[in-house]
C-alpha cells in the first residue's frame, strides 16, 4: 500500500526514537505547540480524562529515571511528560460517578496514548526527537506517590524529548501484508515472517549503534516475559480501576 507523499505523512512515516539530545532548552513556543498539539487529541465521549505532568524538578526526574529502568536518556532530555490516565477530575464533578469499570481502564489508556502520539508527532514536525518511557511502571506505585496523583488517576507513559543529538536508522516495520486485515483477522504467512525476521537481523547488524546478530522473534520471547509487571493490576484496583 502506498501513500501521497505530503509533509505530515512523510515525518510520521520517518519516526525514530531518539535516546540522545543535545544541551540545547526546548523554546517555550515549540512546548506550547506540542502541549496544544496533545490537548487537540481526540477525547472517549468528550471526558477529557487526561493529565500531564510536566517534569521540571531535576532531582525528581533522575529518580523516575531510576525507577523506569536507570533511562540515563531521561535525565538527558531536556523536557520529561508523563502522561496519565485521570477520572478525578471528572468524579469531582459529578460526585455520584459509577468508576471502577475495566472499560474505564481502557478508556484512560487510549485516551492518554492518543494525547502522547498526538504530541510526539508534533516535537517530530518541529525537528525535535523523542523516546517514550514505558519503564515508568516498572515501580508504578513509587511514581504515583512521587507524582502525587489522587485516587482514579495513575500514570500510563512517559515521553522523553528535545534537539536530537543523534537519531537512529528507521527501523523496519511488519509489512501491511502481515498487520492490515480486510473484514477478518487473517493469520500471517510464515514465509512473510520469516523474510522479516532476515531483514531485521539485517538492521541489527548493521545499525549505528548497539549492533547485534538477533532476529526480531529473537527478541520476543525476551521482551514478553520482562514486561508483564504482575503487581499493576493490584496497584490499579487500589487507585479504584478494573474492580469490576
């Protein structure tokens, strides 16, 4: 599948993640532009349950750093966002809110994931680069506490951003054979997996920095079993998600 070449397109097209940056302050008129970016996402029903905390406080951005994994790229960065999922705000309104619903829970995430892409396209178009940082709940219950948020609300990501000091090669996608299905799921071709799994190796060996000799099934049993995080649900249900 192919696409008209315009200007938009083609800087989402060329995304990277960018984990090196220079000394270099984002100006106040590209924060505003990407803020303002992220606050146009599109919103579940108009609830508008999103929060981001904007991370200023140096001592408080190395301990997040710690906590996600010792992300040295985020003490770097210049600018920290966390992006959280927030039916507070909403619940003061409307005191009588029926929360805890999984649908809820859903709902934050995509909500709060929508609003960060949103402003990760932005930082990009303004020549800017970026790294998001999932690893922030690896210790999800210190970075509520250290970020102070009320019950039903909880952070879901963080993206770290500014000038690029150096950005990676484009990293291959899954062909649209594989990932885009008409009207029904369809199960991917091994042939196609496999020539994936090559053109990967490829890129491995070959990328600027951190080389390897792996395929991208490789990695996946690796990064499956490091991800799951089994105390999240626990912590979720205590900030009043997913009880019912």
């Amino acid at each position: 599948m192919s696409a008209t070449p315009n200007p938009m397109t083609d800087t989402l097209r060329a995304h990277t993640s960018v984990r090196a940056f220079t000394d270099e302050p984002v100006s106040q008129e590209d924060l505003e532009a990407i803020y303002e970016s992220a606050r146009a996402a599109s919103s579940t029903c108009f609830l508008q349950v999103t929060t981001v905390i904007r991370i200023t406080d140096k001592e408080l951005k190395a301990k997040l750093a710690e906590l996600a994994g010792n992300q040295k790229h985020i003490i770097a960065a210049p600018e920290f966002w966390v992006f959280c999922a927030d039916y507070h705000r909403d619940q003061v309104l409307v005191p009588k809110a029926d929360l805890g619903w999984t649908e809820q829970l859903i709902v934050g995430c995509v909500d709060a994931a929508i609003q960060a892409q949103n402003a990760f396209a932005a930082l990009e178009a303004l020549g800017l680069g970026g790294v998001y940082a999932g690893g922030i709940r690896n210790h999800i219950e210190e970075v509520d506490r250290l970020l102070k948020l009320p019950q039903n609300t909880f952070p879901v990501v963080g993206l770290a951003f500014g000038h690029p000091a150096h950005k990676n090669e484009l990293k291959p996608r899954l062909p649209a054979s594989i990932t885009l299905c008409e009207n029904a799921y369809q199960e991917p071709d091994p042939a196609e997996l496999k020539a994936y799994d090559e053109e990967m190796r490829n890129y491995y060996q070959h990328r600027s920095s951190n080389a390897k000799d792996t395929a991208w099934s490789d990695e996946l049993e690796r990064i499956l079993l490091r991800e799951r995080r089994p105390f999240v649900l626990g912590f979720l249900q205590k900030k009043g998600f997913a009880e019912k």
